[in-house]
C-alpha cells in the first residue's frame, strides 16, 4: 500500500451512505425512546425497571462498538503520526508544519472559549432555571473523586513535565493520549533523523500496524448504525423530554455557541483554505454524524482521514500528521462547552466573577482542552475540576449530567470539523512543500 490509508472498509462506508443510516438510526431511537420512555405520558410508556434493563441492552452494541476502537486506538494514533512524519522524509516538512499546526490550535481553541464566554454572558442561562426544583445531589452519575484529584492534584511545573511518559506500558495503561502523541512525535523525528535503510523495517512494520488497525476499526464501522441507535436510544429513555426542557436554556447556549464556531470555521475554510465553505460542509457530514452519535473523536478519526484524503484532497503527509494530532489537542467544541457550563453555574449560585477570574477561567479552559482524552464523557470531570479551582460550587455538575449526553455528542461533531478544518488550512499553507512554489503562507 503506497499511502498507507488505502482501506477498502473505510471507503467503502463512506460510499454506501454510511451517515444516511446513521441519521435513520438516529431518527428511530428518538421517536422509539419517546414512546417508551417512563417519563413521558404515551400509551406505550414502560416501567422504570423495564427501561433501566432495555437501555442496558440497547447499549451492547454501542459498548461493542467502541470497546473495539478503543483496542486500537493507541496502535492507530502511535502509527499515523509516525508514518504522517516519516511520509516526506525531510525534517523541513515537520518543522514548517509544526510551527503553524501549534498556534493555529492554540489561536482556535482561544477563539471557540471566547464565544462561549460571550454568550454565555449575554443570554445569561443560570438566570432562567430555579434551583430549588433541581435535584443537586449527584447521586445518579456521581463524578469519581479520583478522577478529579488526579487532574488537579499535580502543578503547572510537573504537568509539563509529566507531557513527556516516563514509562510507556504506563502511558499505554491510563489512556493518557497525550503523552502517547507525544512519544510518537520524538519516535518520528528520531526516525526522520535516522538513515532511511536503517528506519525502513521500522517503517515497514508501522505500515503493517496502521493497516490492521484500520482493518478491525472497517468492521467495527460496519456496527455503527446499531451502535447509534442502541446508544441515543438508551439516553432518551433515561432522560426523557423532561431534562431537556428544565435545561432547555442551558442546552440552547452551549448549541447556539457551537453553531458559531461551525459558521467560524466555513469562514477559516473560505479565507484560509480557499475552497468553497459549502461543498466542504457536505463533504464532512459522515465524520460529524459519527462523532455526534458515538462522542467519541478517536472512533471518528479513521473516517476523517479517509474524507480528508478522498474528498478534500489533502496531502497524505498533512492527514496522518494533523487528524491523529487534533483527536488529541484540539478541542474547541470542549472548550466553548466547558466555559458555558461554568458561566451558567455561576450564575445559577449568584457568583460573580471578576475580569481577572473570568481570564484565569479563559485560560484554563484553554489549557484543560488540550490533551483532554477523545473518549466520552471526559469533559464532565474537566469542568467539575475548573470549577472547585475557581470557588464554584462543584455540586453543581450534577445539574448538567443529564444532558451532559446530547451536548457531548454535539461538540464532539464540532471537535471532528475543526480536525478537518485545520487540514485544509495546512493543506494550502504547506502546498508549496510539495508543489516546490516559494513559501507564501503568513
């Protein structure tokens, strides 16, 4: 295989309209989920029990799903940038595209937290919901202690440090993305640094590991449908309508802020890419379908290099680089989400917070969503550390798990695009690399 990504199940999905059966699934598990959800009034409605034990079983193929991406995922993540790097066996290449891949996440992630502040300010969520009807107990889906010591605990200092794994089966164990991108990159370099006779069975054997990771992620795909309708199904019937109106207002910012930061990229597309924002965005819509029903960017990553590569015509070299990187690093729909919260939790207690403690909140938010794991549900305890870190009451996460669902499944969608976004911005800024035309990109 000459590019590596040459996968007959990937593209395949994509030509048998995968995102049209995702949509269908989508659609029925809503309307299913309506009519049997023990909240809501229908004729069909099930007890409690019954629901709790359909949903469980609506959530094998889901769990199927993406316990079989998660077996690949570090395999997948660790092969792609290292042969993503090695690909143009020229050092200039990696320095070019990580001096503008780095500031560009950092730039976008400050703009998506910057929309988020800006709305949530102006349309005030916390205002419109009374606390005293709101259960603040947490007791259904309590946030894990352990989980958020371990994000707090460690200082700036060690935290920078500990980006580079002292023991990688450690790494490997924790699901620590990060540090595995890390390791990958200095794994690339030094194999780009290395005489390529000396590199090649190395190389060889990355290709042979890329290639059956991507092999188990095409069957995998092949559940996705049942997975989204066993998975959205389950959540309905849990929820029902009734949290979703409790929050309705809640819910509407953190949307109305990730369709400003969607309009935000087709512009990034228009200007920096140069290509037409509206043939991109059909373009995408089988990644963001599959990152919205499945929250999960790293079980997308596959389908969007395969885009990347078929349907934007980006180079090789700039997909395997930048779409494992950005699964990773760039969060942008996290971020603008995990501001809103702690804004609307703010305000639901009447806690004011000052120019001063709203930057810290700013950059902190920035700084949470790079490296948050691309797995679902993460962003929960992120946002609950943030808030005990600015003297909000952390109780308050409770409120949100409810609908913490459907908003993780909508900005991972956001997160998926901006992955996509920042290739074709690469693609055209590093064009003259390949194309050998003088370096024009700002």
């Amino acid at each position: 295989m000459a590019n590596g990504l040459k996968v007959g199940d990937i593209r395949g999905l994509i030509q048998t309209h995968l995102w049209a059966q995702i949509l269908l699934a989508m659609v029925l598990a809503v309307l299913i989920g309506i009519l049997l959800s023990p909240s809501s009034e229908s004729l069909l409605a099930i007890p409690e029990d019954s629901a709790d034990t359909l949903g469980e079983w609506s959530r094998l193929p889901g769990q199927l799903f993406l316990n079989m991406i998660q077996m690949v995922v570090i395999a997948l993540v660790t092969s792609s940038i290292i042969l993503g790097i090695t690909s143009s066996s020229d050092p200039e290449f990696l320095k070019r595209a990580a001096t503008r891949i780095v500031p560009y996440f950092v730039v976008t992630s400050t703009i998506a937290v910057l929309i988020g502040a800006l709305v949530a300010t102006i349309i005030q969520p916390g205002q419109f919901i009374d606390t005293s009807t709101l259960d603040l107990s947490g007791e259904t889906a309590p946030i894990n202690p352990a989980d958020m010591e371990a994000v707090s605990s460690a200082s700036a200092s060690s935290q920078i440090a500990d980006l580079i794994p002292s023991n990688l089966l450690s790494a490997a164990l924790s699901g620590n993305m990060l540090q595995i991108v890390v390791a990958a990159l200095f794994a690339g370099v030094a194999l780009v640094a290395m005489p390529r006779e000396k590199a090649e069975p190395a190389l060889k054997l990355l290709q042979t590991i890329q290639d059956v990771s991507l092999k188990i992620v095409g069957w995998a795909m092949r559940l996705a449908p049942f997975a989204v309708f066993g998975l959205i199904l389950d959540f309905v019937l849990r929820v029902g309508l009734s949290a979703l109106v409790g929050l309705s207002a809640y819910i509407l910012t953190v949307i109305l802020g990730l369709v400003i930061l969607l309009l935000m990229y087709l512009l990034i597309v228009t200007v920096l890419g140069r290509r037409n924002p509206f043939r991109f965005a059909s373009q995408v819509m089988d990644a963001q379908l599959l990152a919205f029903s499945t929250s999960s960017s790293a079980a997308t990553m596959p389908l969007s290099m395969r885009i990347a590569e078929d349907r934007l015509r980006v180079s090789p070299p700039i997909v395997r680089f930048i779409i494992p990187l950005g699964a990773t690093v760039n969060m942008d729909g996290t971020a603008l989400y995990q501001v809103v919260a702690a804004l609307f939790i703010a305000q639901l207690y009447g806690v004011h917070l000052a120019p001063a403690e709203l930057s810290i909140l700013i950059f902190t938010v920035v700084g949470a969503s790079i490296g948050s794991p691309s797995t679902p549900g993460v962003g929960i305890v992120i946002l609950a550390t943030i808030l005990q870190s600015l003297g909000i009451p952390g109780e308050g996460v409770a409120i949100l798990l409810g609908v913490d669902r459907i908003l993780d499944m909508c900005r991972t969608a956001v997160n998926v695009t901006g992955d996509l976004t920042a290739c074709t911005v690469m693609d055209k800024w590093l064009e003259s690399h390949f194309s050998g035309k003088p370096d024009t990109a700002v």
